[in-house]
C-alpha cells in the first residue's frame, strides 16, 4: 500500500521541474513521486518537452533589439539625451534672464549695428570697457 500525500497538482509539478517550488514542499513531492508511478511518469514526461523545448530553442537568436544588454543602453542614451536637452534649455534660459537683467546691454553684434546706423557714432558693444568712438574707454560702472 502507497503512503499517503498531499494531492499533487500540476503547478506543483511544473515548479519543481522549474526549481521553484519551497524546500518544505519539495520533500512531499518527491515523496508522492516515489509513491506512484504514475505521476512519475507524467513528470518525466514533463521534463523530456522542457529539455526539448530547450534545446529547440538554444540555436534561435531574437533581434538584436530584443537583447536585455541593447535594450539598456538604449535606455540609458534615451537618458543622457534627455538630460542634454534639459541642460541646454536651462542653460539658455539663464543665459537670456542675465541678458534681461542687466548683464549686457546691447548683445547684438557689432557689424549688425553698425550695417544698421551707418553711423559710427551710434556703434555700440557688449563690452563696457569698450573704447567708445573718440578712443577714450567708458568706465565701468
């Protein structure tokens, strides 16, 4: 006569096969695999389509793409460029609020105001120290 065993269920045979069945439940399935062979049978037959399956699917790549290490270096350049874009609109944002507080007062360049004028006298710079039409420099302030 056969011990008694918990009533085996299919998930049960399968996590074993898997390797993922507790330690505390490992025992009462090998023990109602020994018990009836049956069940045995059925487990070993389990086991011949994983190790098929596997082999089977051991020569077939996937796409590069698919690739968990491609995958996350894409992740990773998506990153890197989305901090570029944050960093070059926050560094264009500082540098327009400093334009608009006072930084420089007229950042056009200079041959555009002086195409425009036509007029030396009416040529400025950015720069403060700049010399102004008649070669003395302006102070700074």
């Amino acid at each position: 006569m056969t011990p008694p065993c918990r009533p085996l269920e299919e998930d049960d045979l399968h996590a074993r096969l898997d390797g993922q069945l507790p330690r505390d439940r490992i025992k009462d399935v090998d023990a109602c695999l020994a018990a009836h062979p049956e069940i045995k049978a059925r487990f070993s037959k389990y086991a011949a389509q994983r190790q098929a399956l596997r082999a089977a699917f051991a020569t077939q790549t996937g796409p590069d793409r698919l690739r968990v290490a491609n995958i996350l270096k894409e992740r990773q350049r998506r990153r890197y460029r989305r901090l570029a874009q944050i960093a070059a609109a926050v560094s264009l944002l500082v540098l327009g609020c400093h334009r608009r507080l006072g930084g420089k007062r007229d950042c056009r360049p200079s041959w555009l105001i002086a195409a425009r004028s036509r007029r030396p006298h009416h040529h400025r710079r950015c720069d403060r120290r700049a010399p102004d039409v008649l070669g003395r420099g302006t102070p700074p302030r």
